[in-house]
C-alpha cells in the first residue's frame, strides 16, 4: 500500500505555506497520497481574490474578510515581514533563482491531486462559504482530520 | 490496539491551544489515547488564576510570572491580537455561532481522561511550581515525550 | 530495528530551536536516529559566525545576510523577545538553574552524531553557501526529507 502525508494548515503565512506545498507537490511526485486540512488562519490561502462575497455574513465577519489576506501571494511573512517590504525582498530573491512562487506550488498541488479539506468550525466563525475558496475544497470536521492522519506516514501542523 | 495521539503544546496561543484542544477532545471521543506534554509558553495554558503564587522564585521568576499569561482565557492570539483586540473580536464572532471558549474545551479534556505532562527543565527555568498549574498534571522530562511519541498513531508540535 | 526521529526545523527562533535540539540529544541517547532537515529561517542555527563571505552574492543575497541572525545564539526568541530583553532575561534565568545554552545543545547533536541536512532550494534563495554553514551539513531537497520522515516514529514541523 502507498506511503500518505496528512498537513494541518493552521498559520496562513508566506513562507510556511511554502513549505507545505513544496512538500506536498513533492510527496505527489513520490506517488504519496496528500492530504491538506485547513483551519483558521490557514483557510486564508485559499481565498479566491474573484469570489469574495459579503452576503449572509455578520459585521464582525464583513470586517474580519475584509481586514485579512486575500488568497495565496496576499500572505504575509512569519517573520521579517516589515509591512510587505521583507516580503518583497524575498519574491525578488526567488525570482532570482526562477524559483516558483507560491500559486504556482498551489496550482500544482490542486493540478496534481492533493486532498483539500477545510474545517467547518473554523469556517463558521470566520464566515467564510464555501464558494469563496477554491473549488476542490471539502468541508469537514476535526474528526476527518484525525481520521486520516493517524492512518499517515507522516503528519505536520504547520 | 487503540491509536494513540502525541501533542507536544510549545505556544502558548489561544488559537493554536483550540486547535490542539480540539483535537484533543475528538480524538478522546473517537476512544483514542491522547498525550498533551506541555513545553515553555505552552505551560501558561494550565496556570490555575486562583493559584499563583511568589513563594520561593527568584526576583526573575517573579517577573516572567507576573508578566505572562495567566490560563487559558489570557492568552493572546498567534496573530491579530491587536492587544486584545482581535481576539475580543474573535471571542464575539465564536460567540455568534455558539462555539465553546477555550477553557471549556480544556474542562473537556480534563473530564474525557487526556493525559497532561509538564516538562520539567521548563518548570524549573520558568519557576513554575506543580501546585501553581492545573492537578492533572504530571511532571516529566523529554524522554517521555520521546517514548511517547514514538509509540503514537499522530505527533504534532503545536 | 532501531526507532527514528525526523525534525524539520522551519522556524529559527532560539526557544523552538532549544526544544528541537533537546528532543535530538535525547534521542541520540535513547539510541534513536535523528534527522534534522533545516528549511528557510531554520538554516540560521547553522551559520558560523567566523565563516561568514559575501563572496559570489547579489546585493539582495548580502543584504539578506547581513540583517538576519548569525548562528544559534544570534536567534531571537518567538515571543516576548522586546529587543533581546526577554532573551537575556531567559538566558539569566536558564543560568540560575544551570541549564546548558542553545549552542551547547547544538554541540551535543552534534557530537552525537544527528544527521544534519540543509534544503537546497532555500539555500539557493537565501544565497548561503555551504561552507558558511556547520561543516557536517549535507545539502538535500524535499525529496529526502519526505523519505526520511516516512520511515521515522516521530515527525516534527518545528
């Protein structure tokens, strides 16, 4: 039976999202199995900067989609984000060295396979609907999380 | 054999001890075995408000007391604090769809039999005495973790 | 056959890194393999300051190196760190309980023969050459972490 990767996106920043999709893409080449569950401010890197909607949602939730990231190159830095000026600083280094940038690795996860969960609880109160993010995503619960990555080879929360 | 699930709690963040805390308490409910081993900041998640005490700390241990979080409900937010802000909003926006506070999600793994270990090289740097976090609580150094872990369906560094 | 330990060190921050590198020489002594994968900010722990160059580097690449952290006790804290106060606070309180320093750690695994690999792709976007980095580093890509991590018993994101 093939090996599986199981990722829990919690963190919704630049350069850990990177990350995880660099191994993503990569575990799919390997021919793994790749799941990726999403919650908090990880959802936030699947926002589709086209689909956004303040319909059926409360003020706090009206704010809160408006005050955060929009999509995947709308993310921030973990560290050294300086208002954007870090992260700036470092697409022009990847562009450098003709490295991909994160929609890329996210094109290619969705192109290549990878299982795309969102978490309904963090769903709900954030106020986000499932037509604002990509397509491939499935709601579920904590439960699917667990179930899938204790039958994995390797889990990360990220 | 039942699965077994390892968390080792390193933040000491209310959004990143729900998440944890969630998982802690479906995977309880799926009759899983659940370790929480708790490291630096993530200690401030089981300080007991009614509890705290001077006695016996160095003038350092003190401070670093008195100006770090007190339990579950005074952490920050990993990110958006905003000091306190975002997180109030957070608060309101958990309230409008009737999700549990974060230390009711501790209550829960308390009742449903999580296992809670300190690590004890933190304890003694941070001077945090046993009877100043919550009774649970078992002392424990990286070794633990370690076998622990080893033996666990899912580990996670939260 | 013998247990076995992945880290993949993300973050380069002076606490997560203190608790990776307690979990590595804890292993080593529990007769566990352990690997370490250092990826983005984490390749900081591994600079040596005497084997710094600017030598074959864009201005962005020298620019980069100069303002971040210049090996294992050059890292800030990730929370609390106000400028390195909290740092130095910490470190005096880890003095008072006798507590080995981060590079202390960092020898350790060293010594006790940890397997050391940096990520190809973020040394390149970085502009770190290898000799500037510890000498028992192996460079290596996603691939070999992904290998490593899905014959390991413990798999951290740190």
């Amino acid at each position: 039976m093939g090996k599986k990767m199981s990722l829990l996106m919690f963190s919704g920043e630049y350069d850990k999202a990177m990350a995880a999709l660099i191994l993503a893409n990569t575990a799919r080449e390997m021919k793994m199995d790749v799941t990726m569950f999403f919650a908090f401010w990880g959802l936030f890197l699947l926002r589709d900067p086209e689909s956004m909607s303040t319909e059926d949602k409360t003020t706090y939730e009206k704010m809160f989609g408006a005050m955060t990231p929009k999509g995947a190159e709308d993310l921030p830095l973990s560290k050294m984000n300086f208002s954007g000026l870090g992260k700036q600083m470092l697409l022009e280094m990847m562009e450098d060295d003709d490295a991909p940038k994160l929609i890329d690795f996210l094109e290619g996860a969705r192109k290549k396979g990878v299982q795309f969960y969102g978490c309904k609880l963090s769903m709900d109160i954030m106020g986000f609907k499932k037509d604002e993010l990509i397509p491939e995503l499935e709601i579920a619960t904590a439960q699917k999380f667990i179930e899938d990555a204790s039958e994995s080879d390797i889990q990360l929360f990220i």
